[in-house]
C-alpha cells in the first residue's frame, strides 16, 4: 500500500512543506528499521525449497532498511500529503517564473516542458505544459499556476500562459 501512495505522490505535481518533508524522515526510518530488524530475526533456511540459493541475510536486511526507508518516506512526505491536499484543499492561483524550456524529443514523455523557480525538487524539475503554453512564454516570464494549497504543501493542477 505505501507503494502505491509512493508511487502516486511522486507522479503528482505535489510540493510539501519543508515541515513535512522534514517531519516524515523519523517515522519513515523507523518503519523500515523496525521491519528490517524483524526480518533479520525470522529464521531462513540457506537455499528455497526448489534448490535455489537465497539472498544473504544481511545483504537482504541491509537492502529493506534503505528501500524501506525511502519508500516510506516519499509515502509519508508526499503520496500522503497530496491526497489530502487535492481532496481538502480550496482551488487558488498562483504565479510563477519559468526558468527552463524544454522541448522532449522523444514520444515517451511530454513533448513541451517548462522549469519553474519556485517549484523544483529533488523529484521534479519541469512540468508538462501544452504547445500553446509553451510556444507564448520564454524563460523569465511568469506564468499563472491552478493549485490547491493548505499547510501540507502545494498541488499544481495546471499551467497557463498568462493573461496580457
């Protein structure tokens, strides 16, 4: 399950709070510790019972605790806050300076993409922006954001060229 609100929270355009972001390091590395360590204290047999050699124990232990921790984290930083935020928050707008622009050669992703000052993260640097959007604006110009904001962070739901 914290899989899929991970997963869900990293795919939204979701900015949380530095408290948040902060706030959730402890309880993400304790949930991963302690299933680490429950898992380091479960007895395993050496090989699967079809034969196959298993894992080592503290290669295993070690990659849950890391994993873990981050998956936890970016569920309890962001999938979380996100979902709250999109279904509780009012609609607002804000503004914002583009600092990118980037046209994607490649038919896997968005082929129009724009970098946003004010909005940049480890996880995300640009967003997905229409041709029309794209075409009107150069780096520098401000753009108007559709968001939803409250005290976990900031939801952008779309980019607009600006009104002028």
């Amino acid at each position: 399950m914290a899989l899929l609100i991970a997963v869900y929270g990293y795919s939204s355009w979701f900015f949380p709070s530095a408290i948040v972001e902060v706030g959730a390091i402890v309880p993400a590395v304790g949930a991963a510790l302690w299933l680490a360590l429950a898992l380091a204290r479960r007895p395993t047999a050496r090989t699967h019972p079809t034969g196959v050699p298993r894992i080592s124990k503290p290669f295993l232990v070690a990659g849950v605790a890391v994993f873990g921790a981050i998956t936890a984290w970016v569920a309890l930083a962001i999938g979380f806050p996100a979902i709250v935020t999109a279904a509780l928050s009012p609609n607002g707008k804000a503004v914002a300076v583009v600092n990118a622009k980037t046209k994607g050669a490649t038919r896997r992703n968005c082929d129009y993409k724009l970098g946003l000052v004010e909005y940049t993260t480890m996880f995300k640097d640009t967003f997905c922006v229409d041709s029309a959007v794209w075409n009107h604006v150069n780096i520098g110009d401000k753009v108007d954001l559709q968001v939803r904001r409250d005290a976990f962070g900031t939801r952008i739901y779309d980019i607009q060229r600006p009104e002028s």
